[in-house]
C-alpha cells in the first residue's frame, strides 16, 4: 500500500496543468501553502504549467509572491488543489467546481465530498507543516527561498508565532530546518507582525470585554480592516481569563465576524451550528446582524462551560 505522500504526487503527475486555490480572507497558512506547493511541483516535475488562484493578500504579506491570472480555460484542464480551506463554500474561486478533478490538503476536520484525494483532519497546526512532512518523506528537491519563506510564514502565523495551536516537536523541527536552509526567521517575523500603531488599533478595540460563567465576549461595532481581525481575535484571547471566547467585529461587507476560542471546549460545533467552521479551539461564523450576535452568545451563555467539555 502506498503512502499517501506517494499517493498525492502520483496524482500531480498526472496532469501537466494544476491550478491551487485558497481560502476566503486569505491568511498566511492558505497563502504560504499554496506558494509552497507551487514551488515544490515546479521543482520537481518537468513540463509543468502551476498557477494559483486566490483574493488579494493582506497588507503585512503583499512582499510573497502574487497569485497568478487564471483564466477558466486553464481551470477546466486542472488538476485543482484546495489548500487550508476545508470546504467549497470556504474557496475563495467557486470555479474550482469546474476542474477536472480536485483534491484537498488542510488540516480542518474532514467536510465535504468533492475531493477525489483528501489529506485532513485535526492535526497538523498548519497545512504547511503537512508540506513539510511530504518534502521529507519524498525527498523532495526544495532549494528555493520563496518555498522557505512562505512556508515559514504558514507555520508561524497559523501557530501565531509557535504559541497556539499546540505546535508539536515537528513543527519546531520544520522551523529548525528552514532556518538551517537559510530563512532569515527573525526578518521575515519583523515584516509580518504589526506596526505599534496598528497594535494600538487592536488593543484598543479589545477593551472592555464582558465576561461571565467563564465565557468573555466582545462585540466591537467599529469596521476592522481585514487582516486586524485575527491579530484583534488573538489578544483577546491572550488578554482575558475565560473557558470560551468570543470577538464580534464588523467587516467591510457591513457583516459582522466572530471569532470563537477556547482552552478546550470544542468551538468549532458552536460555529458549525451558526454556519461557520474551524478548529476545536479556534473557529469563525460571519453573520449579517448584531441580532444574530447576540443570539450566539445567548446559546453560549445557556451552555454548561466547564474545563472538560
Ligand atoms: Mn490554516
């Protein structure tokens, strides 16, 4: 039986075009990934056409390499492959449906039925640290330092700086050999972190939280610019002492998104139950209306939060 390393590369050999698609509100992880593996299969396949689709990146990563241009014609002769992203109503491109085949690489609990390849599940603290296992257990070349620095970035802001996420003696290990390759870790964190005034933003937006039968919530009517929304969603997980969190900001679109965390409690069936998705302890749900807000956090409330839930 082959390994499911050997198994993804298989199928990538099948096809001489391929098209990767990220998430909505890319973050470092979907877009390191997707870079990454662009690297990787022009590294070591031949005659190959690579591209990835994707919506525009935030501010602190615009120095990665961009997303390409891709035109539907190319998507329908595709090999497409979803990475970070557990769903097709997650994909930022709805014309992945249009591939030949798609296949998946995230590490979210498995969903959907679209995948005719899947690697999943709840384990790895980011999709690039999935990455990093297939170059070492193929042997794959990787002398490149986009592929260094767009996976380093995956790993560091999903594990937001190898703190959350419960990083494993791998993940350190991933890191150990980037830097070993020559990744400028401490350049490269200096680009990605926030400016004091960007941090002044966030922390300002994060005061005042209410919290009572161990859950702390927040709901700040002021429109947070995209990529303020996880680092806002972070230290007010760092700043409170709760069971459950929850941080409602308003969007761009007018909407409002929550992000849920937890030491324990399983947040990503709260989400899943709103419409949203995530990990156990670290979940989303966008929703139209401060009322839908305030409902979650009625359900929240009625909830019996304890350490072992
Ligand atoms: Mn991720």
């Amino acid at each position: 039986m082959s390994n499911k390393y050997e198994e993804i590369w298989n199928k990538i050999n099948q096809y001489n075009k391929i098209t990767i698609f990220t998430h909505l509100n890319p973050d470092g992880d979907t877009i390191g990934t997707s870079i990454a593996l662009k690297e990787l299969i022009r590294m070591n396949s031949n005659d190959k056409e690579i591209k990835i689709s994707g919506d525009k990146y935030p501010k602190n990563l615009n120095w990665l390499p961009k997303n390409d241009d891709v035109k539907i014609e190319f998507i329908k002769k595709s090999l497409a492959i979803l990475v970070d992203t557990s769903s097709i109503k997650r994909t930022f491109d709805k014309r992945i449906l249009k591939a030949k085949e798609i296949i998946k690489i995230d590490h979210h609990s498995p969903e959907g039925n679209q995948w005719s390849f899947v690697i999943d599940g709840d384990k790895y603290p980011a999709t690039g640290e999935i990455l990093y296992e297939m170059i070492k257990f193929l042997n794959l070349k990787h002398k490149s330092k986009d592929l260094y620095n767009s996976l380093f970035v995956s790993i560091w802001t999903d594990t937001s700086g190898l703190v959350e996420r419960n990083p494993t003696k791998q993940t350190f290990k991933a890191i150990e050999w980037l830097e070993k390759n020559g990744l400028k870790r401490k350049e490269i964190v200096k680009k990605i972190n926030l400016s004091k005034k960007e941090k002044k933003i966030i922390k300002n937006y994060i005061l005042n939280a209410k919290i009572k039968n161990n859950f702390a919530y927040k709901i700040n009517d002021k429109i947070l610019i995209n990529y303020l929304y996880r680092p806002s969603t972070e230290l007010f997980f760092k700043t409170y002492d709760a069971q459950i969190y929850l941080f409602a900001s308003l969007n761009k679109k007018n909407k409002y998104r929550i992000g849920l965390r937890s030491k324990k409690y399983n947040v990503s069936n709260i989400a899943k139950k709103f419409g949203g998705g995530g990990h156990i302890t670290s979940a989303g749900i966008e929703v139209n209306t401060k009322k839908d807000v305030k409902n979650i956090i009625l359900y929240i409330l009625g909830r019996n939060i304890n350490e072992n839930a």
